[in-house]
C-alpha cells in the first residue's frame, strides 16, 4: 500500500521508513513510540496510525512485552512501492538496481511477446502516445520518467495477464530508479529506436519480435547504467 505524502503521518511514515531502509534503527530494534511522537512533534493518535502504516509494509511490529520493534528485513514488503522508492533512496544500493534489472529482463521480454498477441487498437495509441511523450521531454528528466514508466505500464497492460500486471510497481520501481541515474549523467542514446522496435513489433502482432527488441532495449539500457 501507498500513501499520500502530506500531512504530519505522512512526514513521520516518509522519514521514518526511510531511516529504516537505511538501517537506522537496525532490523530487530526497538522502538519507543513515545519518544518518536516527541521527536516529530506529533500527537500519539499520529504516531500511532504511522505504525500501523509502516507496518502494514512490514517493517515494523509489536508484540506484549516485547514492544514495538523492527521487523527482520526478510519480512519487509519488498514489492510495496513505497518500500521499493525509500530503498532507492539509499546510496550505493547497487544490490537492487541489480535485482530490478534481472526482474525486468524476466518480466518484459514475455510481457512484450503477449502484448504482440493481445494488444488493442486502444492500448498501441496508449504506447504510441508515451513514446511521443518520451521523445518531447528528452530534457525534462521528471516528465521524461513518467513517460517511460507510462509505456512499459501501458506494454504490460497490453498483455492481458493480471498477475503480470501486479508487477507494474517493480517494473515502474526500477525504470524511476535508473532513469533518475542516468539522466544525472547525461542525456540518454538510442532509447528512442529501441522503444520504437518494441511497438513496431507489437503493432505488427509479431511476438517473437517483439521479445527480440524488448531484450536489446534491456541491453541499451544496461549500457546506459554501465557509462554512469
């Protein structure tokens, strides 16, 4: 689950989860939601929906006698989006950009064979629309992420798989993450033919081609990383 970031809960969540993530405190810690409350400069009623929050995501729990405490990292909500951002935000976790990028090469080369069956009239003008996006923000490296998390969200759509689409937020997850990466090294090269590969092919209803430029459109963008 996510939640809107404003408001005083949203604060206390936001940095929070973030100090967890960043392993302070330690998974297996204690914490003193009393003292949190002081720390933020919340009420209890604050302190306690934003454990409640935090643990819906797994990091946190309580238990009598034991307290409130940090749940061990094998028990967090990897997959939550707003666990997956606040890892992100932690320097040098080159460990989950590695771990991202083989999900997707997992996840999108199939994705694409199965949008090339199954894609609508509806979703190519949903992909042909992101793609345009992409193009006209090359400079504008929010926008421009939007519009790339919009495209392979929309290519995952396409596929009419429910399971496969619960794993927009991993894909949409790693794509905010590299982008962000890259575009602070650089403009980027050649996402615009690759992009343009996979839609053509899924335009075509040419499964086996669109799996091919998914997989080089994975490798430019491994090499995109490899130059920051």
């Amino acid at each position: 689950m996510s939640y809107p970031r404003r408001g005083m809960h949203g604060e206390v969540v936001e940095d929070l989860g973030r100090r967890i993530l960043g392993g302070d405190p330690d998974a297996g810690g204690t914490l003193d939601p009393t003292a949190l409350a002081r720390h933020y400069g919340v009420s209890h009623t604050v302190m306690r929906e934003a454990m409640k929050t935090l643990a819906a995501k797994g990091l946190v729990d309580a238990r009598p006698k034991r307290g409130t405490f940090v749940r061990p990292r094998a028990e967090w909500s990897m997959l939550d989006p707003d666990v997956l951002r606040w890892r992100f935000t932690q320097r040098g976790d080159e460990g989950m950009l590695r771990d991202l990028a083989e999900v997707r090469a997992v996840v999108e080369p199939a994705g694409a064979r199965l949008a090339a069956k199954r894609r609508t009239d509806e979703d190519l003008e949903v992909l042909e629309t992101a793609l345009a996006r992409m193009a006209d923000t090359v400079s504008d490296p929010v926008t421009h992420t939007e519009a790339d998390i919009a495209f392979h969200r929309a290519l995952l759509a396409a596929a009419r798989n429910e399971v496969l689409d619960c794993l927009q937020v991993v894909i949409a997850a790693a794509l905010y993450a590299r982008d962000r990466l890259v575009h602070a090294g650089g403009e980027r090269t050649g996402f615009a033919a690759t992009h343009r590969a996979v839609l053509d092919a899924v335009r075509r209803a040419d499964p086996d081609a669109a799996e091919s430029a998914m997989r080089d459109l994975l490798a430019q963008a491994g090499k995109d990383e490899a130059a920051i």
